[in-house]
C-alpha cells in the first residue's frame, strides 16, 4: 500500500475532480472533504481531498493492490489521523 500527502496552495479542495460522477462529498473531523474512489481510472486507489482555507487543499491519495473499497477505507482512516495536523479553518 502506498499512502501519499500533497499539499497544494491556492488550490479548492473542490478544484479538479477528475470524476464529480462518482465523487463524494463529506467531511474529515468536520473539514469539508470530497472522496474520489479510482480517481485515475486505476482500481485499487482512493483519493481524498480536504479543504485548508482560506485558498489550499490537502489531498490523501492511497493506491493499493487491494480493491477500491479497501483502499477508501484506508485513505478515510489516513486523512482523519492527518486531520488535525492541518492548519485550522
């Protein structure tokens, strides 16, 4: 499993959704977030995007030879441990 972190300045958590159809919209620890399985079209990855005011995004991309439910499950778990790290909005 691969779990990586990007933080992105001037960047909207909602910015760049590769695929709004199957993205959801939620919250980590109350921070708007938006959770985007398979976002390179490659199963076994999800992706998590949340939300770092006033103009950033922090985005939790994990890949695994697992399946795409797992490897969600796992990013869920990773962002809300990285949560609280993340500057306050």
């Amino acid at each position: 499993m691969d779990v990586s972190l990007f933080l992105q300045e001037d960047r909207l958590y909602t910015d760049t959704v590769p695929h709004p159809e199957t993205a959801r919209r939620g919250d980590i620890n109350g921070r708007p977030s938006i959770e985007e399985p398979e976002p390179q079209n490659s199963p076994g990855q999800c992706d998590i995007t949340m939300a770092v005011e006033p103009h950033s995004r922090a985005s939790l991309l994990v890949t695994t030879s697992l399946d795409t439910k797992t490897a969600c499950a796992a990013a869920e778990k990773y962002a809300t441990a990285v949560e609280p790290l993340l500057p306050k909005n």
